[in-house]
C-alpha cells in the first residue's frame, strides 16, 4: 500500500511539472516584461531591438485584453494595443508609445481567420504584418521608424496588397510613403483607415 501511495505521488510530482513546463513553454514573454502588461491582458508578440538608437535593448510588444470573468460584458476581448517600452540609463523598463488601432482584432480577417500575422522589428524600426479575407485575400504592412529629432516614431511606408484565389498572380499592390502620401504621423496617432493625406509635411 505504501509503495502504492509513494507511486501515486511521483506520478502526480511528474505531472505537475510536466503541466507547469508547458505553461513556461506556451508564455515565452520575458519576466522583465510581464511586468508592464496591464491587468487583464496577455501579450500575444514581442520583439526585442534598439528602438531609439541608443544602444540598449528595449521592446515593441502587442497586448490582447482579456475577460477577468468570462460573463464580464464591459471588456473587450477583440482590443490589442501595439506598445513600445524603451530601457532608460537605469537599465529599467519604461512605456513610452501605445496604439490600440494598428493591430486588428482576431476576427477582422474574415474566413481566413485571425489577420495579425507578425511584428518584425530592427534598430530603429519596427512593423506590422496583416494577411487575411476569403476568395479575395489582402495583405498589408504598416512601418514606422524612429525620428531623433522628434523623438517618437512615426510611419514611414504601407502597402496594400490583394488577389483572388482563382489567380493569385494578378496581384495589385499599392505603396504609400511621406511626404506623397501623408506627413508626419505619430504611431500614437495612427489610423489604418485615416491616414492617406494625414500629417504636417
């Protein structure tokens, strides 16, 4: 019986850490930066590189919003917000940009599903990645890049792209770039569906 019971709480042992390393397995986001979520979000990216220049690593992260009950009507489970956290001399975390516009929510891409398909970031510069639709399936990205002299990040380049599955090679692709196309516009400010002709030049 002994032998029996000690069996039994090995196993249980095991799998608790069995359970334990998966869930360390599925939240791949660093300690450092769970810290800055919100409450009752997750972050569903994260890229780490030198934002602003200045030599240190800092981070571009998207947080999803989350029910803190599942009958809680007020939360908006759809809500992600793009958020910029810059490392300060102190070696500390701070955020310093968020939107909660650039990236769509994971019903927004129509029968192909969930449309968010990446966060791609290198120094002084990061962007977001969308594919989504049915027969008719659209792609676009979103890039912005760090301005020293004002100090924030502002959009730089998009592009839209669509096809029909029938014939994916008559792509059409449209670019859009400062000063042509927009002027200046803040990754605070940014709006996917407002900003062709937006922002001082």
């Amino acid at each position: 019986m002994k032998s029996f019971l000690f069996a039994v709480c090995c196993l249980a042992a095991v799998s608790c850490f069995a359970a334990t390393s998966l869930l360390a397995q599925a939240d791949s986001t660093p300690s450092e930066l769970r810290q800055l979520l919100p409450a009752n979000t997750k972050c569903i990216a994260h890229k780490i590189a030198d934002l602003n220049g200045d030599g240190s690593q800092d981070y571009a992260f998207v947080v999803e919003k989350q029910k803190a009950r599942p009958e809680d009507p007020e939360i908006d489970v759809e809500q992600r917000i793009l958020t910029i956290a810059i490392r300060k001399a102190d070696g500390k975390l701070s955020v310093v940009k968020s939107n909660d516009k650039i990236v769509f929510c994971s019903t927004c891409g129509g029968v192909f599903g969930d449309p968010f398909d990446e966060l791609s970031a290198k120094t002084k510069s990061f962007t977001v990645h969308h594919y989504g639709g049915s027969n008719w399936r659209w792609a676009n990205t979103f890039t912005f890049n760090y301005s020293r002299i004002d100090n924030t990040w502002q959009l730089v380049f998009v592009e839209e792209q669509s096809y029909h599955t029938s014939n994916p090679d008559k792509m059409k692709t449209k670019q859009y770039k400062p000063p042509k196309d927009f002027g200046k516009i803040d990754i605070a400010d940014f709006d996917p569906e407002k900003f062709k002709g937006m922002g001082a030049k």
